[in-house]
C-alpha cells in the first residue's frame, strides 16, 4: 500500500520505516527538511508540502499524521480535509483527545472522508518490537488497512495465549498487539488510559525503590540501617517476580548505568493523556486514586524533588526518548 507519512519525529520516522521493512510505500512530510532527506534515503518517496502530498498519493489516499496533540494536528488535519477528495482516510496515529477525534471523524464524514484514530505505544522501541495498537473507526475502513496495522503490531511472538480466550465477541487481532476499539475516538480513549495506568505503575516502582534508598538514611537505628544495591534488587526481580515487567527492565537498564541517576533532575513532565484520564474518571464518577496520585506527584516534582522522581525520569526517557523539563 502506499500511503503519506505526516510528522517524522521519534515515532513517525519509525513506523514510517517499519512499514517500508512491510514492503509499504511512503511519502514523507516534516517541517524539518533533514528529517524528510533522511527517510528518503531510506526509500520513501520525499514531498516538501502537504500539497504535494496530496499530489502524490493515488485515490483512495491514505494520510497518516504523527504529530504533537493539540495545534499541530488540528492545522494539519484541517489543511488535509481541503485538499482530500471522497473517499480519502485521514489517520491521526498521536496522542489526541478522543472528544478531538469525535469532532473531526463528524467533519469528515461530511466530506465523504474517513477517520481513524490509531492510540499508538511503543516508544522508541516500536522499530523493532512493534507497535500496540488501539484503533478507532468505522469497520470497513480499517478493514481496508489491516495490512498496514498487521505490518507495525508485534505479532503473536512468544506470549503464551491467555487460557479461556476464543469467544467470538473478541478480537483475534489482540493477540498480535492490535485490536479495533469501536468508533472514532475510542482508540485514543483507550490509549488515554492506558498512558494513566503507565503514570500508576511507575509512580509505584519509583516509591518503592525510594524506599529501599533510603534505608541507609542516617536518622534510622544504626542496625536498622541497610546499604541496599539498588542495581541488583532490580535486576533480581527481573527474573521470576510477580512485579517484573517492561518498565522494570527499563529501570534496572537506568540503575545499572548509574545508582544515583544523576543525569537526571527528577523534575517531571506529564502528558495530557494523564490528566485527561483523570477528568474521564470524574466524569463517569469513577474513584481513581492511584492514577490521580501519580499525576500529582509530578506536579510536586517540579518544586520537591525525590530520588524516585529520577526514576521516573529514567523510564520515561528509556521507553520514549522523553526529556525532561527545561530547568
């Protein structure tokens, strides 16, 4: 399939490059020209403008943007419902909110045009593990792009099936990383959540390990003090704990490099996937007090700093490439 690449940064250049690895054509587009050479050289075909985007796509066009949420995409969304023509499919494969894509997938409707919306995670990792996929839409028309779904999920790879799986009901997809959610917006939805219960776990792994450093703190009984080698009980539960996990390899990848994490200020952005987490919950008068702790702790990162706050730092940057706040 040949389908347009809006937005090459750390995602979009990578799942742009995976789908080509899938034998899919691209047509590249970044504001940054670098960026455009690059994937070029790589085999895409390279565009200097969302025109010429459009220009060089075949009916149906495909248009897949990766870009920031909020201003960037709205722009870019809007510039490419000018220029598409029936039939067209707009996919927004970022971070935006689901209550966004219900506005847009009714404007494009309008048009005759389709709208998906793809929650996407994978960090820097995608490229070669693949992407988890939530997607947003109207059957037909993912339908129509499942080969390029299939290309970017993991695959069923070496998880053992989950017993009990098998009613009709479910999506047999889910078990290579990527499942259709319901209409538009519910893609992003779902990814929205997942990113709030990302903020729980790692708060939680950071608390913990906060603990275990200050143990050794001087205003504790001298033999109640312990040295813990915060490297190795990282490393340790790894291998066979109940609480091992990705994020927990990350951390052990973190600590490992250097105990103290001193690269890192521990001062914490958040996304707005977390916040708009919090907001689904108090609409829907669910209590969520781990996910809504976890989004405040990072508020009071900026202006108290722990040890655990660098962890936090540490994670975000090992799966996503996520620097920290401007100091």
């Amino acid at each position: 399939m040949r389908l347009a690449m809006i937005g090459l940064g750390r995602m979009g250049a990578n799942i742009a490059r995976r789908l080509m690895r899938g034998g899919h054509e691209i047509v590249a587009f970044d504001r940054n020209a670098p960026a455009v050479a690059e994937l070029a050289g790589e085999g895409a075909t390279a565009a200097a403008s969302l025109e010429e985007v459009a220009d060089k796509l075949e009916s149906p066009r495909i248009f897949w943007v990766m870009l920031p949420a909020g201003p960037p995409t709205e722009s870019t969304i809007a510039t490419l419902m000018a220029l598409a023509a029936p039939g067209d499919i707009i996919i927004d494969g970022g971070n935006s909110f689901y209550k966004d894509d219900i506005r847009r997938a009714k404007l494009c409707a309008m048009q005759g045009l389709h709208y998906v919306d793809v929650g996407t995670s994978g960090g820097v990792w995608g490229l070669e593990r693949g992407y988890c996929m939530m997607i947003g839409g109207d059957f037909a028309t993912l339908d129509s792009l499942d080969p390029l779904f299939e290309v970017l999920a993991p695959g069923h790879g070496t998880i053992p099936r989950t017993p009990e799986r098998g009613d009709p009901n479910e999506d047999a997809r889910a078990e290579k990383g990527y499942i259709h959610t319901g209409p538009a917006g519910s893609g992003h939805f779902v990814k929205m959540v997942h990113n709030g219960i990302e903020y729980g776990l790692m708060q939680a792994y950071a608390e913990g390990f906060d603990i275990l450093k200050g143990k050794s703190s001087d205003k504790l009984p001298e033999d109640e003090r312990f040295d813990l080698n915060l490297t190795d009980i990282a490393e340790v539960w790894r291998r066979g704990s109940v609480i091992s996990s990705w994020l927990l390899d990350l951390s052990a990848a973190a600590l490992a490099k250097d105990q103290m994490l001193e690269q890192f200020s521990g001062q914490v952005a958040d996304s707005g996937e977390g916040h708009w987490t919090i907001e689904a919950a108090m609409e829907e008068a669910v209590p969520a007090y781990v996910l809504s702790a976890a989004l405040f702790a990072r508020y009071r990162s900026r202006v108290d700093t722990t040890f655990g706050d660098k962890l936090l730092s540490a994670m975000r940057f090992g799966f996503g490439g996520h620097v920290e706040m401007p100091q």
